[in-house]
C-alpha cells in the first residue's frame, strides 16, 4: 500500500519525488514540535526568570536590589531595599552585568560607604542624594557619566576619586558636600 499526500489536487510524490515527500513531512512534524513548545513557554513562562515584583511591570527583585532589564540586556538599579550601612552595588545580577544606577535609587537611605560594581557606566539623577552619612564612595574605572545631584547633600561625603573614564558630571552632582 502506498500513501500519497495531495496538496491542491495534485500528488506530491509525483511532483516533489520521494525525497520531496518526506523533507516536506519533516518540516511539517518540526512545526508541530515547535508550535507545542511555544505554547508550554507561553503558559509556564520562563521558569529562570527572577521573582517579579507584584504591581510593578518588568522589575524584579534580587537580594535587597531592586532592578530592571534593559533593552541591551543588561541591569539597571532602580532601588533599595535593605538597611545595611555598606552596601556593595553588584557586578553582575541573575548573570546580567549592572551598568546603570537609576535616578533615585539609594536617595535618603542611612549608607555609609558604597562600592559600585566594576561594569557600572552611568549614575543616574538624585541617584545617592540626601545619603547624609555617606563618607566613603568608590566608583569604578567604568564610570562613564554621573547625573544631575547625584551626591547631592550628601553631607558627610568628604572625597571621592574620581575615575579617568568619567566624560560627563551633571550640575550640582556634589552639591554640599563637606570638600
């Protein structure tokens, strides 16, 4: 007995050969296999994904951090949430590098010393203002830009070393400070 398969009134064997029929037939089974896969994806989600954080789209919770995946894959610090007085901003979180601190994220909170993570490029506005005993700060090599008040009233802050990478320092990013 012989199977043939017609695809608009026409027998594909005939048309396509044996070797036709059968890489056709293939492609129709990974179809299938792909199409159960994605549905399994779809309604379980990705599984190695960090713990979302309810209310709150796209931002996840790692540690006390709580951060954002950019468009280029990597993290963005958007908050804390802990109450450690040294605090060391992470190099790389759920195996994404951190590259920038967002605005606000540390503003007003009781930290004394902050190292940021070595692939750090960019602190964004207000980013540790009002961090009144904040004393020691380390940036890293990477550091490309620090934004708008960054450091702002940062009362205690007495130096910081800033890094041969830096291009850009907003206005009033050490705004009374102590030096």
């Amino acid at each position: 007995m012989h199977a043939h398969i017609y695809i608009y009134g026409e027998d594909m064997k005939s048309t396509f050969g044996k070797r036709g029929v059968v890489i056709a037939v293939s492609a129709l089974a990974l179809l299938a296999i792909l199409t159960v896969v994605l549905i399994v994806v779809l309604v379980n989600g990705n599984q190695n994904e960090p713990p979302v954080i309810p209310g709150k789209p796209a931002t996840y919770l790692s540690g006390d951090f709580e951060y954002k995946i950019d468009y280029d894959g990597t993290v963005r610090i958007v908050a804390y949430h802990g109450d450690d007085n040294k605090i060391t901003v992470p190099t790389m979180i759920s195996g994404r590098f951190v590259k920038t601190i967002a605005d606000d994220a540390f503003q007003g909170k009781k930290i004394v010393s902050v190292e940021i993570g070595s692939f750090v490029e960019h602190i964004g506005d207000y980013a540790f203002a009002r961090c009144a005993m904040l004393t020691d700060v380390y940036l890293p090599e990477s550091l490309i830009t620090i934004g708008n008040a960054a450091f702002a009233e940062c009362i205690s802050l007495e130096a910081v070393s800033l890094p041969q990478s830096l291009i850009a320092i907003g206005d009033n990013a050490f705004y009374q400070c102590s030096s």
